[in-house]
C-alpha cells in the first residue's frame, strides 16, 4: 500500500468516527484548488441524505471533531472540508518510500498488438501514434506488475500486398532499393502509389492484382519470390524506423503463417452452422444480433480476409494463456471489432477472454488529413527527420561551443520526447493536430519542457551531492509551499499510473508530469539550494534526489529518455 493510499483509508477511518457512521471511502477524497488551500479536500454532498444534515453542515462538524495523526488541521468551507497535513512526518513517510509497489497485475499475462502496418509502403504518421500508445501502455502494464507480450501482426499478403508486387513486376525494369537509393520500404511504398496512380486508368490492373493473389495462395513459385523480395525489403526498412521511434515487439505474427489455419476454422464452423454462405457464395457470420453488419470470413473463390487470420491468431493467443488482448487500432476499424468479437462469443472463445480495441483518432498536420493512397502520406522517417531539423536548429542556437556527436545526441532525445509527449498528452481516441515547431518549444506543455525540467533539477543535485549528504535530514525544515508542493506531488505519482492503467490512457501520467514539472520550475526559480545553510540544503537535495527519481521513472515509461544536459 503506498502513502496515499494509506492515509486516505486512515482519515476516512478518522472521518466515519467523527460522524458516527461508516460512510466515508479513500475514493471520496478530492484534491482542492491551489487557491483554496490544504492538501486533501473531502466533499460531503453524498452523505447529506444519510445524515439528513445539509453538506455544509456535516462538512463542520467532521473538521471539529476529526482526529488523526497525519493532521496538522482541518477547515470546513461550504461543504467541503479541507485537511492539511503534518508536513515533517508525512515528508518523511514519502521521501523514505521512492520506489512504491504496485504489483496489480500478480503476474497475469497481458498481450498488447500495435502498429501492426500492412508490408506494401511505409510506417506513416497514424502508426506513430499507434506505436507509442502500445509502447507506453506496455511500460504501464509491467510496471503494475502484468507479465506483457508486445506483438505486432504484419499484413504481408493480401490484394494490397499484391498491387505493389504488380506494379513492380510490370514497370520496376530491374530496380532495387540499393540502385535506386531509397529506403527498402520506402522503395516497396513507391509502386504501391505507381500501382494506384495506373489503376484510376485502367481497372483490369485490379483484377489482375486479385489473380495475383490467388496464384500466390496457390504457391505459383515466381509470384512467391517476388513477395518474399519485396517483404522482406519492407520489413528490413521497418525495422530502421522502429529503432528510430523506440519501439519494440516480443513477437511478430505474420498474416502469411496463419491465413490458412483461418480458413480451416471457417471451414469447421460453417459446418456446425455459426457460419453461412450468402447469396454470392462468401462464408459470412450474420451478426445483427449484435448490432452489426454481416461479416464476410473467407470469398467465394477461397482467399482469405483481415478476419480470417484473426481468428487463427485469436485461437493461438488463446492456447497461449493469454486472459488479456489489448487491440491498439485506429477508430475507423471500430466496426471491424466488434464484429470480429462477436464472432468470438459465437464461437464460444470470446467467453475465455477479455478482449479490448483500444480505438484511437486520426492524426492531422496544418496541411491536412493523410491520403496514403494519392501518395501524400505523411512518412514517419520524413516526419522524424523533420523533427530532428527543427531540434537541431534549436540546440545550435542554445549552445556556442558543443560537438557534432553532442548535438545528435541531444537532438534525437529532444525530437523523440517532443514528438510521443505531443501524441500521448492527448486522449487516444481524441484527433491530434499535429503541429511540429509547437512540440518542439522548451516552453509551455511539451516533452522539451520536461526535458529541461529534468536536467535543470539534475544540474543542482550533481553539483549538491556529497558524502553523508543524506545523514541527519531535518524533515521539519520543510516550511516553504515549493518544497511541499514537490513532495506532494510525488506522492501522487502511483496514482497517475493507476489513473493510466485503469482508463488505457497513457494522458493521465503525461498530464500529473506536466503538472509536477511546473511545480519544479516554481521550486528552482524560488528556493536556494546550493546557497542555503546546510540543514536546509541536505532537506532540499534529499527533496531534489526523490523527485528526480520520480519524474525519470513516468518519462521512461512514457518511452522518453530524461537528458541530465539540455
């Protein structure tokens, strides 16, 4: 149990005292307004009919008669009460317990799936998003104690797939990524946009596509070697771009390997009657008993579709152990998922599970939403390179005399955390618009803005630190409202964790690292470190050591690296 926790159940206890009933929970407290004052804020509003008292009534008589050994005092305003702390003894309880447990998960086995793109053109912006959600989430998930997988399921075959193997083999004369000069990926994207470009044209290029499809489902040996080329070129450029963004998967499924254990479920279950064919020969599930349109599962000419491999997918996770799936997709496969766990319950697997689509919006530059298809997709590397520009400019400009290799270092740290503070501090399922100068601003509420947060703390307590530093602290030397604030906040630091955990969103802890970030730099431009007596100055560092602690810890698991020099 850690502070917080505790001492909301314990002045709850002291409240259900002071009113003669057992009414009040650790859930009911509040944090009041900076301006109102006090460290724990309780309204009283849902009592008032068991009391039969109106709130500002019962609001008094808990603040006279409540007693507590954390308590210093309490105020009742309106129907409120409002406690305030012992500030050394609670100091010393917080600052004494820098690493709290929060060993929710005991060990049950999580599987989050993200980015998951398909093998025919590059990562763009909407699988950033998708992959830092999935990457901080996971950190959230093995922190509270979850044993996590990190998948990603590739889309590598396809009639997608197969309009860039055609575009290639009809109009590519030989080239190559290493001829051409581009990216591997980059090059596959190419003739997937030529292949669709020359299609508006001429549709027989479509049903080509699709004929290509079936010869490759049907193992015709020249169009497999050119998919095997061709994957294996977006794959190898995928995994550049993944270094690039911190990301990183347990295990990648490929749609390749499991499609046609999907047909067989088909298959099966058709038998049984879950499934049926409809007019034009497709197995379909029907599925207006769940509010949704018919799904088809595998065509009348016997390729398969997104859900057939999902479903093979779902059966081998499921034979895994995995109690937990977490689906990180973007909000236009709303519908998709919730056929596809519909399907699920019908089949009786659905029950064994808890499955979740953890549906996200769109992401958007000033110059509008992303068309992939007409070729003007914004390009996660373009994007990043970018980013780095726009950084570099900026460290250049802050420092006259620092090295190439300190620059790049700099920079890439600067732009990454610029980049996943701009998308994780916004609701997934809200639409970000993207603004790259606004994120990279070391001023206002920004990943850089954390950044130097961090190492301007960092600068004090290397230069404060010492032999027996820590020895002999005097906890009642905290008087100042900056050096409490500090404390304070980190004591709410599992809180936020849990607040992100439990609503799948990785804003609750970018928000309480903004929030504490702002309390810093009040404490730094107020309140003498270095300069103060010694007494003082052992108290603030040992202050300073805890938070640093903290405020590294929610930056990592947000997948942000805390620089100690900006």
């Amino acid at each position: 149990m850690y502070f917080l926790q505790k001492l909301k159940f314990e002045i709850a206890v002291s409240t259900d005292k002071a009113l003669g009933r057992k009414l009040a929970t650790r859930e009911d407290f509040e944090y009041p307004p900076k301006e109102i004052g006090g460290d724990l804020s309780l309204p009283c509003f849902k009592y008032a009919k068991e009391l039969k008292k109106s709130p500002a009534e019962i609001a008094e008589n808990i603040s006279k008669a409540i007693k507590n050994r954390w308590l210093e005092k309490a105020d009742a305003q309106g129907a409120y009460v409002n406690f305030y702390l012992k500030r050394a003894e609670a100091a010393k309880e917080i600052l004494n317990v820098k690493s709290p447990t929060l060993n929710i998960g005991k060990g049950e086995k999580v599987m989050l799936e993200y980015v998951s793109p398909n093998s025919n053109k590059p990562l763009h912006l909407g699988h950033i998003r998708n992959g830092f959600l999935g990457e901080a989430l996971s950190n959230i998930f093995e922190f509270t104690g979850y044993k996590v997988k990190r998948t990603c399921l590739v889309n590598d075959r396809g009639a997608a797939i197969c309009k860039s193997m055609l575009a290639y083999k009809l109009w590519s004369k030989g080239d190559s990524p290493a001829k051409s000069g581009l990216k591997s990926d980059h090059f596959v994207g190419k003739y997937y946009v030529l292949f669709d470009k020359n299609a508006k044209e001429d549709s027989s290029l479509l049903e080509d596509a699709q004929k290509m499809l079936q010869k490759w489902e049907q193992g015709d040996k020249p169009t497999v070697a050119l998919w095997k080329k061709m994957t294996k070129w977006a794959l190898g450029g995928y995994g550049e771009t993944y270094k690039r963004l911190g990301i990183r998967f347990d295990k990648s499924y490929f749609e390749s390997e499991l499609y046609q254990e999907g047909q067989k479920i088909v298959e099966e279950y058709l038998v049984n009657k879950i499934f049926s064919r409809d007019e034009k020969g497709n197995i379909v599930a029907r599925l207006h008993d769940c509010g949704a349109p018919d799904k088809v599962l595998l065509r009348a000419d016997g390729t398969a579709v997104y859900a057939t491999t999902d479903l093979a997918l779902a059966k081998q996770r499921i034979s895994e152990g995995y109690k937990k799936i977490f689906y990180i997709v973007g909000s236009e496969q709303d519908v998709y998922f919730k056929q596809l766990f519909c399907i699920l319950k019908k089949m009786k697997w659905g029950e064994k599970i808890d499955l979740r689509h953890l549906s996200y919006g769109l992401v958007e530059l000033p110059e509008g939403k992303m068309k992939s298809r007409e070729g003007t997709v914004v390009d996660a590397d373009d994007l990043l390179n970018k980013m780095e520009d726009l950084v570099a400019e900026e460290v250049k400009a802050r420092h006259d005399f620092i090295s190439q290799k300190e620059i790049d270092k700099r920079t890439s740290a600067i732009a990454s955390a610029a980049l996943k503070f701009y998308i994780l501090n916004v609701n997934p399922a809200t639409t970000i618009h993207f603004n790259p100068k606004e994120s990279i601003s070391f001023t206002g509420k920004t990943g850089p803005y954390l950044l130097y947060s961090y190492a301007r703390l960092h600068s004090i307590w290397r230069k404060g630190k010492g032999k027996n530093i820590y020895q002999d602290i005097n906890y009642s030397l905290i008087k100042e409202n900056e050096v409490w604030n500090l404390v304070w906040e980190t004591a709410k630091f599992p809180e936020a964790i849990l607040s992100a955990l439990s609503g799948l969103d990785p804003e609750e802890l970018s928000a309480y690292l903004y929030d504490f970030s702002t309390k810093i730099s009040d404490f730094y431009h107020k309140i003498p470190v270095l300069e103060a007596d010694l007494p003082e100055r052992k108290i603030r560092l040992a202050v300073i050591d805890s938070v640093l602690e903290v405020l590294k810890k929610g930056l990592l698991l947000l997948g942000i690296e805390p620089l100690e020099e900006m």
